[in-house]
C-alpha cells in the first residue's frame, strides 16, 4: 500500500507472468539487457540443462502470433465509372449505414447539371442486376457474339462459345472479385434511358476475357487501334422517388414481394405477341428493330406470353416461389406449350 492509501499487488499471477518468469536467464547466473543476456556476478540456483528443458517445453506450448480480426472489406460497386445519364452526367458510387445494414447507391454527379430536378439515386442492387442480366444474355446470344468478336475459325468459334457459356453461368452466382473485374474489363458504358439500360461493350475486352485472339488488320499501320464497341438495350425503367429512382410496375402494390423482372417479362412478351398477332409487326426483327432488342432475347421472352394463367397470377400478385427467376423463366430452358406441363 501506498502513501495515497493505493493498493498494489495480491493479485494471481496470469499465464504471462509465468512465462516470463520461467524464461529469465537470470536463473542461471546471466543477466538480461534487451534481446541478449550477459554473464553477471551472481551464482546460478539451478543447472543450465534444466533451464534449457524448460525453454524447450516454453516453445512447445506457444500459440504461435495472434492475429487481430479484420474489418470487413468494403463491397465494390461494380458500375463505378461507368454509370451515365443520357444527358451525359455520370453517377459517383455512395453507400448509407442504418444500424448494421449497409445500403448502396448510384447519386447523379451535381457538376455540370442544368436540371431544376434533384439528383438521382439509384439502388445499387438493383441496376447491378439488370446489368449482370444484360450480359448474360450477350453471353448466351453465340450467333451475335461470335459476329461481334469476328471469331468465325473452326477453332475460335467452339472456344468462344464455351468461354462464353462458362462466363455465363458464373454470372449466375455470387460476382466475386475476379468476376468483377471481368465485368469492368468487357463493359465500356452504361447509360440509363427512360424505359431501359443501354449497355456498351468493348469487343478488345470480351475477346480478352473470353481468351480469343486478338483480331490481326491485314494491313499495319502507325495509328493506334481503336477498340470497337457495339450496344444492347436491358428493359430497366425508373421512376423518381423523392432524390431515389425505383422500378414502377402497372398495378403493383406495396407487398415487396413482387419480381419487377419477371413482371416486365410478362408483360413484353404478351405485348409483342399481341403486335405480331394483329399484324403490326410481320417478324421479330421488327420488334428487335423497334424495341433495340437483340433477336435472342427477343426470341427467348416472347413464349412467356404463353405461360398458364395460374403462374402469371403468382408472378404478378408476387406469391410464385423464390426459385422462380426472370433469368431461370427466359434463360432457363424451352417452356412447355402445355399449361398442365408448367411448373413454377
């Protein structure tokens, strides 16, 4: 006890000051300066076999370093840089925190707006989807993608379309790192419209990702190679919200359940078959001319027009089961013409 009346010591001693007392050299006769101990004055109490047996058991028992528990690593936003508005403005990546939920967006860049209007904001998951949606339906679209990459060898052409497919159905899961940086790697632009995301590709960077050489010009010259595009549209309609823009689906209520993807689906595909029914339209490259649409998902959402009605009934009303995905309806297979034959 001190002077103040504090109290020290009378304490257990903890696993730390066992170790340390048991691995002093003092013991043995030697003195400790830093990392290094010195022959002191002093006799030793116990045998230096015996005080190098301790060490040894000392080694033995140690847990090795503890490492501190890292902080998780923020998630990317997979559009950065690449988001616009057709006015040209760009969308700068943000993120909110309520309680242990973190909630990302898009913000519309206030620079350079002319706009009375406040400035966008859109969910990040959600036009992260339709991207990732758009993609794989190039991907899944081999007549048009092997078009675009010029990979028309007997040899490219069977390799892209498996990279293709192997790309593809990674899309399909978690987009982890390495599928993030493919993604940046093929996309050039996104520019959000009215009723639809334009998508614009670098054809240098799907070869590159999909491991297709590049393309040789038959005559060289000094100038450096542009890197060729090509666009495709992905329905993606927002409405404003206050400074937040969201899917408007006709008719949908406030349940949360209901998919807008696969609503959308629906309701395009009973539009275009009712065009080429009465006769406003004679093909689908029509509708594919008119709506911006590849011939390939054109072709893939028109037999949704057909689905039974007890299954449309489920998506609109958003009671169909989990499982059921606008990717799994249109990608997933060729549907069955008989309504007792379909199976949500």
């Amino acid at each position: 006890m001190t002077a103040k009346g504090n109290h020290y010591g009378n304490r257990p001693f903890t696993r730390g000051h066992l170790y340390k007392l048991l691995s002093s050299p003092i013991y043995i006769g030697r003195v400790p300066h830093k990392a290094i101990s010195h022959r002191g004055q002093h006799t030793a109490i116990i045998e230096k076999s015996t005080w190098d047996a301790v060490q040894a058991k000392l080694a033995e028992n140690t847990q090795g370093s503890r490492s501190r528990r890292r902080r998780t690593k923020p998630q990317t936003h997979l559009l950065e840089g690449l988001l616009h508005t057709q006015a040209g403005s760009r969308f700068i990546a943000s993120s909110a925190n309520k309680g242990a939920k973190r909630y990302r967006y898009y913000v519309e860049d206030q620079a350079g707006r002319t706009s009375n209007l406040p400035a966008a904001r859109l969910p990040a998951a959600e036009i992260e989807a339709a991207v990732i949606t758009g993609l794989r339906g190039v991907l899944a679209d081999h007549r048009a993608l092997l078009a675009h990459l010029e990979a028309a060898s007997s040899v490219e052409a069977p390799a892209a379309v498996r990279a293709a497919s192997v790309f593809q159905n990674a899309l399909a899961n978690r987009i982890d790192e390495d599928l993030v940086t493919k993604v940046r790697q093929v996309l050039r632009r996104v520019t959000v419209g009215h009723d639809r995301l334009l998508l614009s590709f670098s054809i240098g960077g799907l070869r590159s990702v999909l491991g297709i050489p590049k393309a040789t010009a038959i005559w060289a010259t000094n100038e450096p190679e542009a890197d060729e595009e090509f666009s495709v549209a992905v329905p993606y309609r927002p409405a404003r919200r206050g400074r937040q823009m969201k899917l408007v689906l006709p008719n949908a209520g406030n349940g949360g359940s209901i998919d807008r993807s696969l609503v959308t689906a629906v309701v395009r595909a009973w539009d275009w078959a009712e065009r080429l029914k009465s006769g406003e339209v004679a093909t689908m490259a029509e509708i594919c001319a008119a709506e911006g649409f590849t011939d390939s998902y054109v072709g893939q959402v028109l037999p949704l027009a057909f689905l039974s009605p007890e299954i449309v009934e489920s998506i609109i009303s958003g009671t169909h089961p989990a499982s059921l995905t606008a990717n799994r309806l249109i990608w997933g297979g060729r549907l069955s013409a008989v309504w007792s034959e379909q199976t949500a």
